[in-house]
C-alpha cells in the first residue's frame, strides 16, 4: 500500500531537508541563485510539516477513513499520496 511508500519518502524528504550540500554550502550567498535556492529550501520543514499534517487527518480507523468516514484509502489519501510520489492517483 502507499501508505509506507508516502511515509518513506516524507522521511527522506524530510532527512535530505537537514543536511547541508557541500557545493552550494561553499558558495557566497550572493551568488546567484543561491539564496533563492536557500530560501526555497527553507520552505520544505513547513510543507512536510503540511503534508504530514493532512495525512494525520486522513487515517485508517476501524477499516475507514477517520476523516471522511468512507472506504479506506479515501481519495484524498489517494490524490496526496499519488502527487507525493509522482504517480497516477490509484483507485482504493
């Protein structure tokens, strides 16, 4: 199921997001792009932070979606879970 796919890339995601790059570390931040890439960079902890957030929502409970109270996976679950991971939403 999707469901430890989406948690595995949110963690590696969320792991790459901490660590400095080498390359662009060692660069003046005046160079260009490099704060734009700093800035977007920065951004990341929210938006996992985001994500994680909708997806606590949309949870398995009692065979159903606590949140929708329909099947499980909901299509929420399915429409976020299949843009994380770059694929076509599945139907559930």
């Amino acid at each position: 199921m999707a469901e430890g796919r989406v948690a595995t890339y949110l963690a590696e995601a969320r792991e790459r997001s901490e660590r400095p790059v080498s390359h662009v570390t060692s660069l003046p931040v005046s160079h260009d792009g490099v704060r734009g890439l700093m800035e977007s960079a920065a951004d990341v902890p929210r938006l996992l932070a985001a994500v994680e957030a909708v997806l606590a929502i949309h949870h398995e409970e009692a065979g159903k979606c606590a949140r929708c109270r329909g099947a499980w996976p909901c299509g929420e679950y399915l429409e976020i879970s299949a843009a994380l991971l770059g694929e076509e939403k599945a139907d559930g």
